[in-house]
C-alpha cells in the first residue's frame, strides 16, 4: 500500500510540474544554424547590433573583428579583377523547408541542389535567406531586399552570393513559387513547413554579370571571418507585396534585418566585368 501511494505522489508530482513548465513549441535550430532568436537589431537596444560581441562569449568576433560584413561597395574604388571570371553555378531540383526563425525567412535544403566554384574549391548549397533593406550598400545606397545564397566546402569553409532589389513593376520568381509556403509560417506557431522540390535557378543568378568579391563575415553572430563574398552589380526588382511577405512574418525587433555598415579596415574589394 506505501509503495502504491509513493508512486501515486511521484505521477502527481510530474504531472504539476509539467503544467507548470509546458514544453515550448519551438525548437531550437539545429547546429550550424545562427542563433537568430539571440539577438536584435534595434539599434541602441541591449541586444542590438552594436552589443551583439557582449551578449556571448562565442560572439566576441561581432566586436572584435577587422573584416566583418556588410560593406559600402563603391564601383569607381573597387579593383577590376578580370582573371576572376564568370561564376558559374550548377543548382538543380531538391526537397526544401521554408524556416521562419523569426529574425529571417528561410529556404533550406535536405540536400546540396547544386554547387559554385571558387579558386578551385567547390562550395555547395547549403541555404538562402533574406533581409530587407539590403546589408549591403552601393555608393551609400541601401535598397529594399537582399537575398543571400550560403555555401559551403567540406573544409567548412563558407562563400555567400549575394543579390540586392529594388520594389518595381517585376516580382521576384523565387519568392512567387514559395508565397504560399511563406504564409503557412507567418504570425503561427509553426516555424518550418516542406515545401517539396525547389531549384535554386529560379533565383536566377546569372554568373556573367558583373559582381564584387571581397573577404568577409557571417552579418549575424557569430560573425565568423574568412567568408567569400559575391555581391552582383545589378539591382533586380521585387514587389512591394513580397518584401512585405518577408518582413511581417518576423519577430518585433527583426522586420528591418539589416545589420549596419562594417568598416572596411583596408580590404582589397575586387570586380569582376566581362
């Protein structure tokens, strides 16, 4: 009878403490994700941009570092770099999540569809994401949407593709194919929803237009250095209707997730034109 009341109390008393602490329904990402949830980018707040190399340990590098990202690219001072070539992208069709982690929507892979070829080393395709405005400046100007593509090589190495817009008449194709899926992690308690096959090319980068490439930083924490960085020259357009689509579904403190300007500190910034 003492063994029966005993574990009759040790249910009750797991059943109290489960009401009392309820799981929450969003995980965490998982590893090699940014911490997005961390962090703000309110300027001035205490976890706005400015203290984001406080707020951890492992994030030290946010403050510390000396070629950090974004920049303000100017065409007139970046060196023409020819030999650099034409980047030459080889995605194709694979399954994908949209992800809300409510400091970016994004569009993540199960498996690489496709790769780049940097220097001779092969980065494969890991995920996109956007922030709006851009991060990244022309000649002092930020414009509306910025798109990043994130590689990486089996040495762990990482390389970012970059695309900035400009709301006009023209929608984005790749943001038209996953409108519905946006929407299905927007103002919810579900954060990631299949989306099924996507291929990368309808992002529609073409490699022979004209781009910058410089050495850089993850924009979020923990702003790890040594990332390859490929920003295109040519603003594309978005609608108004989908830069809304990107920014409403986030967080408060990350419907403008754009991290300020870095300091170039001396960086060779090179252009590619044909």
């Amino acid at each position: 009878m003492e063994s029966g009341l005993l574990i009759y109390l040790a249910a009750l008393s797991v059943l109290f403490f489960s009401v009392l602490h309820p799981c929450q329904s969003r995980e965490p990402p998982s590893a090699g994700d940014p911490e997005e949830w961390a962090f703000s980018y309110i300027e001035g707040s205490p976890e706005g941009p400015q203290r984001w190399g406080d707020l951890r340990q492992e994030w030290a590098t946010c403050k510390t570092g000396t070629m950090q990202s974004p920049l303000n690219l100017r065409r007139g001072e970046a060196k023409v770099q020819p030999t650099l070539g034409p980047l030459a992208p080889s995605y194709g069709a694979s399954v994908a999540h949209i992800v809300n982690t409510g400091r970016s929507i994004m569009l993540r892979w199960e498996g690489s569809p496709g790769s780049i070829t940097i220097g001779g080393t092969e980065f494969k395709l890991q995920q996109c994401h956007w922030h709006s405005p851009t991060e990244h400046s022309f000649d002092g100007t930020r414009f509306d949407a910025e798109l990043h593509l994130v590689h990486e090589s089996k040495e762990k190495r990482r390389a970012v593709v970059a695309v900035l817009y400009k709301i006009g008449a023209q929608s984005n194709a790749l943001l038209s194919t996953l409108t519905d899926a946006i929407r299905s992690v927007s103002n919810t308690t579900q954060r990631e929803a299949v989306v099924g096959a996507v291929d990368p090319s309808i992002a529609e980068i073409d490699g022979t237009k004209p781009y910058f490439r410089y050495m850089g930083s993850l924009t979020t924490p923990p702003c790890t250095e040594g990332v390859t960085w490929t920003v295109f020259t040519e603003v594309s357009t978005i609608s108004s209707e989908q830069v809304s689509l990107i920014t409403s579904a986030l967080d408060q403190g990350a419907q403008r997730n754009a991290r300020p300007i870095q300091p170039t500190n001396g960086r060779d910034v090179f252009l590619f034109q044909a």
